[in-house]
C-alpha cells in the first residue's frame, strides 16, 4: 500500500446529496433537453452556405429513430457500435441513438490510419461502424472486412451514385437506419421508452480509446453515472445557461468535447457545428457566448494577432505589441484581485481602443466565457486573453476521469492554475509529486486488460493520473508536467520539459517547440519557427535568405533563437538550460502523426522522425 508522505496535500470538494429530481443517465439528459429547453435551434450545422437548425424536439426523435433501427439490426443492451466521423450533427444523434438503444458508442478518430481502426474495432468487438462518408468508407475497408464482428456500416452521407460493392455485409445510409426505427416503433410503440426505462447509471455507455502517446491504445469505459456526474459536477464553474450559444470545433471523439456538448444540451444552450480551419469565419458567423479549446487553438489566434500587425509594417507590430503587453499588466493585476494603479488603467483603455477590442469582435463579440482544456494554457496566453476582457477558464482531466477534475471559475479565476477540484471530486499529491484523484468521476477501468486497470489505482483506492502537479493552500491544482515525460539527463538530472516550452513560446519567433534531452548530455529544443514573423525579421534586417532550409542553417538566425531562449529562460537551474537547438522547416502536424488529435505532441513520433537531426545536436 502506498503512504502518503507527510507533506502529501490533499483537497476534498463534497456537496449536499444527489438532488433527487437530477438526471442520473445520459437518456434522462437527452430527454430534458426537449422538456425543460425546447428550442428550435438547439443544433445548427452549415450546409451549402446557409446555417440550419434543429429543434431540441427533432434532434431526440432522430435519435429515437436511430435508435430503434439499431435494434431492428439486432443490436442488444452492452453491444458496442462505433463512430468514424468528422464532428457534425450526425455524429451527435448517433451517439444519442446508441445511448437511447443501449448501445456502447465506441467513437473513432477520423484522422486514424486504417491499422489504428482497426485495432479498435477488433478490441472492442464491435457489431457495426457508422462511417461519415463513402470516401472515409474506402479508406478503411480491407480493414474492416477483416473485423469479424462487423456485421453493419451505416453511412452518415451516402453520395455515391453506385454504393458499395465494397462489403458484403449490411451497408446503408442514416436516413435509412432512422426509417427501419420509424417502422420497428409503429409496430412497438413502447420499445425505445421501454430500453430507456431499463437503463441505470451503473451502465457502461461508452468505451474511449486513449491516443495512445505513451503506448497501446486503452479502452477507457465510462458508465451513465461517470459522464452525467461529471457535467452536473463541473456545471457550477461554467455557468451555461439557456441564453449561452456554443460554437463547437474540437473532435466529438475526444471526451473534452463530446462532454462539453452533453452539458451544452443540459443547459439549453444553442449550438453550432463549426471547425478549426473556418474557426475565423465560423465565430463571425455564429457570434457565440461561450468557447471550448485547446491551448494551441489559443495560441494560434494570438499569434496570428501579431502575424497580421507585422505584415502591416514596423511600426504597427510595434503598437499591437505595446498593447498585448500593457492588457497582460492589466489582467496579472485583475487576476490576483489586486488594485490597479490610474496609470495602467489610463493605458490598457487606450490600448483596448486601439488593438484589444479588435481581437474580442475577431472572436464574435459576444464572448463571455473561453474554456481551455486538453494541455497546460500558458499563462502568457492566459494573461494576453484576460487583458483583451476575454476570460480563459481552465479545466484539468483525463479520459478516465470523464474528463473532469478540477476547473476555474470566472470569479475567482487563477491565471497558471488549473483551478480547484469540481464537486464529489478529491485530489491529492502523492510523495513522488503524482496527481491522484477519486470520485465517481473515475472510469470502470480498460476494456479488456486488467492488469492495465490494476497499475493506474493505488492500494488504497485512487486513480493515478500520470501527472506531476501542486496544490496550494488554496486548493488551486498547478499541473507542472507529465510523469512519463520527465527527461533524465545523463549526468542523473531529471528535467521537466513543459514548463520551459511554454517558456520558450512566449517568444512571437517561435510556432512549436519539443525539449529534448533524455539519456543526453544536456536539454535541448527542436522549433518550428512562426516563419511569417521570421520572414519579416529577415527582411527588416536584410538577410539575404530565400529557403527555410537557408534560414534554419543561418548562424544569424540561429543566434537571435538562442538569444530569444536566454532571455526568458534565465530564472532556470543550469541543468533545465537549452545548451543547443536545431530549426525544423516543417510544422508538426496530425496528419503527419506528430499530434495528437487534441494536438498534443507525441514525443516518441518525433524522437524517432527526426532521430538524425537529434544526433547531430549531440555530436
């Protein structure tokens, strides 16, 4: 058994007893939305240039539909079914039809290679696959004409004139599934009220599939009880209500945003299905209240901020710099609740006038609330939002604890901390710095690997994060870094590779950074620079360089990196120090298998990529 240290924090949130009129399924969810929230756009997808809603009463009869042609297929209580798809409307009334039938939805990255589905569909067993298009269809299909349990696929868009010759199982469209619902229910008007009234929140609802950064994928299971605890628990720091819209851009098949979405719909929120490469011109569109993303969607948009100063010359990348600067003094003094001297407040107006109000209407101009989830937010991030009167929440979770553990609050909302534990939810710091957290939050364990489950629990009962954080006194939770990710240089020194990234991110040169340096001599950094700023910075002070290749090999160029690195790593113990560093032409990406699909960087993928420019850093 694991004893906690004597200086081991641990923090416990309870609250009074279950109200007995809160949901405790997922169905019940579902079927308040059209009680208590029955709005006509609760769902709003683009379709040929125009923007179409769906009623909170279509959307469950849909789903009632899906789910009784589902039954009609033979699908029973605990079978699973997959989701292969892009986000989009579909995908959230075949989740819901799943849920409403019984069904396990097992949802699937569409970015995946066919091996990876694979490996899915055949761990889980699946029964049947819902696919979003014929071309993802062929994408996959020697794979699952190997899966032995596949019995159906159901197309989300079936716009191919001749359909497949493809599979010799059961293949058809949505709409079609929803009519052989439509039959099977005038024949058994009760069927689908029947399974609903069946289901308790002990059931397992979905099996999630971990990215797989750190080994083997796992199937993580989650019950009724995990998920609707979870979003009821988490409700009180976000504070949705009816009157909030959502624009929802992250993949459905991560937990953090079919999550977000379950509570948007809890809430009666209006929701639009928009994507990361529209993201400007969906929040335009959609003028929404409330944004949940990732940390590089928010970097990404400041970043951009300073890309589009800079290409109107000098002098205005001067003035936006200037502005962000005098917003992040402002924010760090609003943050920490202490007062702001007349001067800075005198100077953040103006700078608010000239630049930050800019940034609020590129965002839609509604903005009440961005939540950030996935990875650690930068605080410099933090600050520059906070300073426009764009307030980032932060949250902190895994896929095993449904996602969530702990999260900010608007009202007392600490810039660097993930926020305090949520309700029913208790965190503590084991002795070697692990996060360790129990509640019925946690998962039911992995699908199929016991042995697996039994490593992530200590003795004593709770779940072993992977994370290395701190707690303060407050009970504000600071991740620091990722257990698995430490780096152990060859002289013994363990190091930790996040906080100094984030470090190194501040600089406006810099687009991604990795911290290397396990098993070597010293850390070091691959970077891909913001080739518009650097681009810019070479013509200012004319270097005559035309390739990226030119500009990562360039001595003056590598120079002006490490002077950027010294100047905000200087606080670091000497062994933290980047002592070497090496430009890279091209960005990580997740279609290059650098990103995870939360665009978290996978270290083993680019250790082993760019193994030979690693090597020559050391030799």
């Amino acid at each position: 058994m694991i004893e906690p240290a004597t200086n081991v924090d641990a923090v416990e949130n309870r609250r009074l007893p279950l109200n007995s009129d809160e949901p405790t399924t997922l169905i019940e969810i579902y079927e308040r939305v059209v009680r208590d929230h029955p709005k006509t756009d609760t769902l709003n997808y683009k379709r040929d240039g125009a923007w179409r809603s769906v009623s909170a009463e279509e959307m469950l009869r849909r789903a009632r539909n899906l789910a009784a042609g589902l039954h009609s297929l033979g699908m029973r209580k605990g079978d699973r079914v997959a989701i292969l798809s892009e986000s989009c409307l579909e995908w959230v009334l075949a989740d819901q039809g799943c849920i409403l039938s019984g069904v396990v939805t097992v949802p699937i990255y569409p970015t995946l290679t066919p091996a990876q589905v694979s490996y899915i569909l055949n761990d889980c067993g699946a029964r049947a696959v819902f696919i979003s298009t014929h071309e993802k269809l062929k994408q996959v299909e020697s794979e699952i004409k190997h899966c032995p349990t596949i019995e159906h696929v159901v197309l989300f868009a079936r716009n191919d004139p001749n359909p497949a010759t493809v599979l010799s199982l059961g293949e058809l469209g949505l709409r079609e599934l929803e009519e052989k619902g439509l039959a099977l229910q005038s024949q058994s008007p009760d069927l689908i009220s029947g399974l609903a009234n069946s289901a308790r929140p002990e059931d397992l609802a979905t099996i999630i599939y971990t990215s797989g950064t750190t080994g083997e994928p796992k199937g993580v299971m989650l019950t009724h009880a995990n998920m609707v605890s979870n979003l009821i628990d988490s409700s009180n720091h976000f504070e949705f209500d009816e009157q909030d819209v959502a624009l929802s851009v992250l993949p459905l098949s991560h937990i953090f945003e079919r999550q977000a979405m379950n509570m948007y719909l809890h809430h009666g929120m209006s929701v639009y299905f928009g994507s990361l490469e529209t993201l400007g011109e969906n929040l335009k569109e959609v003028h929404p209240t409330v944004f949940v993303g990732v940390p590089r969607i928010y970097e990404k948009i400041i970043a951009r901020v300073q890309e589009r100063a800079a290409e109107k010359g000098r002098l205005n990348a001067r003035v936006v710099t200037w502005a962000v600067d005098a917003g992040k003094r402002w924010a760090r003094l609003i943050a920490s609740h202490a007062p702001v001297p007349l001067w800075l407040s005198i100077k953040h107006r103006l700078a608010d006038v000239i630049v930050l109000e800019k940034l609020r209407k590129a965002m839609g101009g509604r903005i009440r609330i961005l939540v950030s989830g996935g990875a650690a937010l930068s605080a410099d991030v933090a600050l520059a939002f906070l300073g426009a009167r764009l307030p980032i929440v932060q949250g902190y979770g895994l896929t095993e604890t449904s996602p969530v553990i702990t999260a900010g609050q608007l009202r007392d909302n600490r810039v660097g901390t993930a926020g305090k534990p949520i309700c029913q939810v208790e965190v503590r710091i084991a002795a070697d710095g692990e996060i360790e957290t129990r509640g019925p939050q946690v998962m039911l364990g992995y699908w199929n690997k016991p042995a697996e489950t039994r490593a992530v629990f200590t003795e004593d009962g709770w779940f072993k994060t992977g994370d290395i954080g701190l707690l303060d006194e407050a009970g504000y939770l600071t991740i620091t870094d990722r257990k698995k990710e430490l780096l152990k240089t060859s002289g013994g020194k363990y190091v930790a590779p996040q906080p100094i990234e984030q470090l190194i991110k501040g600089s406006r040169f810099v687009n991604q950074v990795v911290v290397i340096g396990d098993d070597r001599r010293f850390p070091a950094a691959l970077i891909v620079p913001d080739w518009q700023q650097l681009e810019s910075y070479a013509k200012y002070k004319g270097f005559d360089l035309r390739t990226r290749a030119q500009f990562c090999r360039d001595p003056r160029i590598i120079d002006l990196f490490e002077r950027q690195i010294a100047a905000r790593t200087q606080d670091l113990a000497q062994f933290e120090k980047i002592k070497r560093i090496a430009l890279l032409e091209k960005e990580f990406t997740l279609e290059g298998g650098e990103l995870t699909p939360t665009l978290k960087v996978k270290r083993r993928v680019i250790d082993e990529k760019y193994r030979d420019v690693i090597d020559r850093i050391y030799e």
